[in-house]
C-alpha cells in the first residue's frame, strides 16, 4: 500500500497568530501529552499555520480565552491518564483513540482550502485516507517538521486547491506510483512522499511559476519524492543552497548526446553554473561534478547513456581518496522520461534535472554535496530560460545555435518530445534579437533558429499583436489542436533576425511541413543571408502509415508542398526524416516510402528504425509489431536508396561554385579545410594561399569564420571536394 507523507516546517514565521474557523475540530490527544499542532499558539505561530493565513488571505481571528474547552462533535472522551496507543509510542488521532477523520491536523492546515459541499464531512472531502502523525522526511525526526501519512490515496482534491489558492505550478508537483515526481492534474493518485514548505524559502528568481497561479508572495511549495532518506528532498534555502555542510564543486565537465537542442541546452547549463563559481574542465578525470546531457528519442540513445555510466561507475570508484567525491548527473530529454528509476538503477548518479530545470542545477548540486540525491524534473508551460544568454561551445565560434522556442504541441503518435519537452512555448522576440546581435559582435558568422517544431514560433509577448488571426496551414495539412490566434509569428522573426548582420547566415530546424506559409517561402528567396535550404521531415511516404503516425497530411499533400517549395526557391536544398518499421507498416508501405525518397531526391538525410517509447500513443494503441530484422532490413535499402539520390544530387553541383562558410581543419587531413555550403552539404578543399575578392593583392590562407567561394570537382552522397578560387563576402558573392 502506498504511502504519502506531508511535511511543514514548523519554524516561526511572526508573531500573528493564525485561528481555525469556528466550528474547527481537533482530534483528541492524551492529557499531558503534547499536540504536535496545538489549536492555539500565542505570541509565535507555526509556519503551519502562516502557510493557511496566507494562502487563503485570511485576517487572523480574535484570540480565545485560554481557558475555553475546544469543542467536538464526535469521537469518545480523552482518558484520564496516557491511552494504550500513546503509551505504545503512538501519536495522533490514532493515540487518541479516535476514528479516521475526527478533524486531522491536516485538514487543520488545509481545511480552508478545500471546496466542501453543503454538510460534507471530513471522511466524504478526503475519501479513503487515514492521516497521522510521523516522521520527519529523510529521517531525523526534528521536533520543527510535523508529518501526516495517508496509507491509500493522495486526494488530488488538496493538490488542486493547493493551485488554485496560489501554489506555484512550476514548482509544485505529486507523485502518481508510475511516475513520482510528476503532478497531478487531476483524478485520485497514490502518492510517495511530498513535502510542502514555505514559499518564502525558495530562490530568488524561482517565486514565479506559471503566471496567473503563482501571484501570492508567499504561496506553498509542493513537491514529491520517493525513496529512503537518501532521495529525499530538502527545504529550499535563500539562496537557492540548503543547508548543510560543504561548498559548490568547482570543476564541471559537460557531455553532450542527441541534437541540436541538446546542444543549446549544454549552453545554458553551463551558463547558469558558470554564474555560480563553476569552472568547467575539457578532461573528465580532473572534474569533480560530470553531467551528461541526454537524448531520449530512441532506445539506442538511451542505451549509450547507460553504457557511459557504468565507465563513469569505473572512474568514480577508482578516484583518490584525497579528493572529493566525484558527483554525477543526468540532464535532459532521458532524465525526464525515465526520473527516479535513474536513481534506483544506477546508484552512482547524484542529481537527476529535466530540460526545464536547469535553473535549479546550483541546489541540486549543492543538495549533491551533503551525500543526497536530488532530482528535479517538473515540465514548465513558459520556461524559455529568455533571459539566459548562452555560452557558446561551438569548436572555432564560426557558428552558433538560438533557441527560440521549447516544445512541441503536434502529440504524433511515435515521438516522446511532448512528454519530456512539454508544451509548445515561446521566447520573445526582443530577447531573440538581442542573443543574435550579441553573436554578431562576437563574429559568429551563421545562427541556426531552433525548436523542437520550430515554424508553429508564436510570440505572445507584445499585447498588440495578441488578437492577430492564426496563420493558413499548408495546403491539404491539420493539426490535433486548434488553431491558435494571436502573436508574433515565424516570418516577423525571420524578417528581423535576418536584419541584424547581412554576413551572418541564418538557418532554422526542425521545423514542420504543416508551418510553411508562402510569406516564409518568399523571405527565404528573397533574402541572400537566409540560407536556400529547408529540412521537411516526411517520416513516411505511406498515407496509411502517415495517418497511424498522426502527422496530419498525405503523401499527395507532402509531394504538393516539396513542388511548391521547390517553385518558390529556386535551387533550393532539401533534406528529411524517415522511420522504418513503424507499427503495422506493410511491405507496400515500405516500397512506397522508398519511392518518396527517389521522387523527392533529398540532398540530406536523417534514416532510423521504429524505436517504441512509453507514454507515447504508439505505446498505448498500437503494436509494435515490425520484427527488429525486418526493420534493420528496411532502415538499409531506405538508405541505400537515399543514398544513390543524394550522390546524383550533389553531382548535378559538379562544375559549379559553392560559397561555403569555413569551419576549420578537415577531420581527416590536416592540409585541407572543411566548411559547408548554402545547402548545409559539407565541402572540403585545400588549405592553400588563395585570393582575396576585397581587392587586396597579397594571397591569403582562409581561416575559419572566412567565406570562400569553392569550385566543385567531385561529389558523393555526403560531401562535395574542390578547389578554393577566392576569399569573398556573403553579400558580394550574391551580387
């Protein structure tokens, strides 16, 4: 039977005290004894008790004569000396004697916030749960924590009130049995461990919340965690530190996994540390915290991850004595689907934060500190991190990534980002602006937009723009939700990001063949620094598997997309995304995704198996029903035959010349020069002395950041060789 424990800090708060409604009733205790909620606390009351004044915005009553006998309305009269169940070490309405729900302290604390029914007693308001006194959370026993166990269900009636008294959202969170650290939104729960705590104890820069529910200053914090004492999780400190012994780690090593996002996601992790006194380290041996970015999307990422713990596990237990213990984390997509059972399953890892958490990294660390684990993987409807400038971890600072939104709304039915990313949110164009223009200064010469659906951008910050219409769909494309009226859309951003620096390139991914209207089409062409390439994942070229698939076109939908586009940019360069073996797809439906792929003819492309994922609606309605051989099988003849198409279209650029951005040495020799054109397709040529189209005589050796305008002499389906002709400009070589 499952267990919930609540906890509030009894520390005092101010001298105003605050009183129960009349007509309170107190469970009954044994004479002598001493209540661990008294009904009456002068001159210094409990944060138990602030916690109800506040929340409810209650005045304090007038005091009661002291001598006043409480009233109550049933259970039996208290015994003259200590009952059997105190005697025993009992404590609560159960030492009392008393049945379940005479008036528990809970409801004491969280009476008020309750919406009850005309004549609704405390047993019909709480249903089948039992609350009594116990231990402190983490173990301990401190006489400042009172504790209430329910041995069934968590009543999501309390959460909710919780909410919409002023709990902040973004904070709050209970543990339904499969998944305990997320909240609950509605319905009855089991529930693990929650602590509730002051809001007065949180971080500065934490007190917000999602807004509209979290305007109260000091509205409760709760929070869920399951486990022993080890997992348990601690009060939150001014600060953003708990209290406790030990200081922040000093060196941090960041390793990254997945995509893009992934990526910028590093960025503002390290960001948010390095403005806590962290310094980070190339060499994992000399760090003393190692935190693993994550990608979650498929099985085989996931596994990598646990392959590189138990390396991790090898080094953590060889690390000398003499040095601190080393610390562990998991960020990102893997943390958030998966949460505590990273904890369980390798004992190793410290702190557990999701993509919405990285402001909590400093506490999670420091809470590391003290032996505990920490985890914090709450799903945020506005978190952006906007006001965050990430710092830039691209080799050479040639190019750069923007996260201009978090989320993704589509709900397809084979893909986990809604369930580890969340909603669809975006950031403000003005703080997007201003990121870009700080690269430019910086002489980062090519930004790539990102988003987990990129197009669907809507900026819901200027009130001016918050009634305009929602945008057409492309032609024979829907959507599972409605249309959304009102903000800023993809094309305004475009426009303005690619204003800020005519020699910076501007690119954008991933975004949704759905969110393709023509004044975006006609900007791209338009524009010599928005580069001609656009990436329009298909996933399949089956109608049937597209429509199992949730994608809300056909494949005759998608084919009039790719000739529209191709009509609006001329030369443009197209790559996509295709899974093989999705459930119940047929051979038919295999051989027609392989015609997709030759009819379209994709300079690039991102080819994998079906790999089922939990919460997803693939997982709940369908099969998966592909044999693994089946799908390996189909995964390489989609490759091979993406494979022939790419090499007959970057042949086509044979003879032609490329304006390529260079990006350093070419991986494979160090005497040539790597760098990739307006359609992103890698171009290698010599590291040779070359001229310069400015006007300068001397020759010149191109150096990353550098455009260099590049005849093709061969192709493949990866890369394209030639020979450099002259140092240029984006802007001259468009002329």
């Amino acid at each position: 039977m499952t267990k919930a424990t609540f906890s509030t800090d009894n520390a005092p708060l101010s001298p105003a005290p605050c009183r129960p409604s009349e007509g309170t009733r107190f469970p009954s205790r044994a004479p002598g004894s001493q209540p661990r909620l008294p009904p009456a606390v002068p001159a210094a009351e409990t944060a138990n008790e602030r916690f109800c004044q506040d929340v409810t915005h209650r005045p304090p009553q007038p005091e009661q004569p002291e001598d006043k006998p409480q009233t109550r309305r049933r259970g039996p009269e208290a015994p003259e000396g200590p009952s059997p169940a105190a005697r025993a070490g009992l404590r609560g309405p159960r030492a009392a004697g008393v049945p379940a729900h005479p008036r528990s302290p809970l409801l004491r604390v969280l009476g008020p916030l309750l919406p009850r029914p005309r004549g609704a007693t405390d047993h019909q308001l709480l249903g089948p749960t039992e609350p009594r006194l116990g231990p402190r959370p983490g173990g301990g026993g401190s006489p400042s924590c009172t504790c209430f166990t329910f041995t069934e269900r968590f009543p999501a009636v309390l959460y909710k009130a919780l909410l919409s008294r002023g709990a902040s959202s973004a904070l709050a969170e209970a543990a339904p049995r499969s998944e305990p650290f997320y909240k609950i939104p509605h319905g009855n729960h089991s529930c693990h461990r929650v602590v509730i705590a002051p809001f007065a104890h949180l971080p500065a820069g934490r007190r917000g919340g999602r807004e509209g529910l979290s305007g109260h200053p000091r509205a409760p914090r709760l929070t869920a965690q399951r486990g022993q004492a080890r997992s348990s999780l601690h009060r939150s400190c001014p600060g953003g530190e708990p209290q406790g012994p030990g200081q922040p780690r000093r060196n941090v090593y960041l390793e990254t996994y997945g995509c893009q996002m992934n990526v910028n996601d590093t960025e503002i992790a390290w960001a948010i540390l390095q403005k806590n006194g962290y310094t980070r380290t190339k060499d994992v041996d000399e760090a003393d915290v190692i935190l693993l970015v994550t990608c979650s999307v498929r099985e085989k990422a996931e596994q990598a991850i646990w392959n590189r713990l138990r390396h991790l596990k090898a080094l953590k237990a060889r690390r000398h004595h003499d040095r601190p213990p080393l610390r562990i984390g998991i960020l990102g997509c893997m943390a958030e689907r998966l949460k505590e059972e990273i904890l369980h399953r390798e004992k190793l890892v410290d702190i557990v934060a999701g993509p919405d958490a990285y402001r909590d990294l400093p506490r999670l660390l420091a809470v590391a500190e003290s032996g505990q684990q920490a985890a914090n993987v709450l799903l945020s409807l506005d978190e952006t991190y906007a006001d965050i400038l990430p710092v830039q971890t691209s080799a050479g600072g040639t190019t750069a990534f923007v996260s201009i939104m978090r989320g993704c709304d589509n709900m397809c039915s084979y893909c986990i980002v809604p369930f580890t990313r969340g909603r669809e949110r975006s950031r403000p164009i003005a703080s997007i602006l201003q990121e870009v223009k700080m690269l430019s200064d910086q002489g980062v010469k090519e930004v790539t937009l990102l988003g987990q659906n990129v197009n669907s951008f809507r900026d819901m910050s200027e009130v001016q723009f918050q009634t305009a219409a929602a945008p057409v769909l492309s032609r024979g494309f829907s959507t599972v939700y409605k249309a959304k009226p009102g903000g800023l859309r993809f094309a305004h951003l475009l426009d303005q990001v690619s204003r800020i620096d005519p020699e910076m390139r501007i690119r954008f991914t991933s975004p949704h063949p759905k969110d393709f209207p023509d004044e975006v089409l006609q900007l791209i062409q338009e524009r010599h620094n928005v580069c001609k390439q656009l990436h329009l994942p298909a996933q399949s070229g089956s109608t049937r598997v597209l429509e199992a698939m949730r994608r809300g076109y056909t494949r005759e939908a998608y084919l009039e997309l790719v000739h529209h586009v191709r009509d609006s940019i001329p030369g443009v360069s197209l790559s996509s995304d295709f899974i093989a073996g999705f459930c119940g797809e047929t051979e038919e439906d295999h051989q027609q995704t392989v015609s997709l792929l030759r009819e379209v003819r994709y300079n690039v492309g991102f080819l994998f198996a079906y790999s089922m994922r939990q919460k997803t609606r693939a997982y709940h309605r369908l099969q998966d029903d592909v044999p693994a051989d089946v799908k390996q099988r189909r995964l390489e003849e989609l490759i091979a035959a993406f494979r022939e198409e790419a090499a007959r279209a970057n042949e086509a650029m044979v003879g032609q010349s490329q304006l390529v951005l260079v990006e350093g040495p070419s991986k494979r020799s160090a005497s040539e020069l790597c760098g990739r054109n307006d359609g992103n397709i890698k171009v290698i040529f010599p590291d040779a002395e070359i001229k310069d189209a400015a006007g300068c005589k001397a020759l010149v050796r191109a150096q990353p950041g550098d455009y260099v305008l590049v005849k093709v002499t061969s192709a493949s389906s990866q890369t394209l060789k030639g020979v450099p002709l002259c140092r240029t400009t984006l802007a001259c070589s468009t002329a």
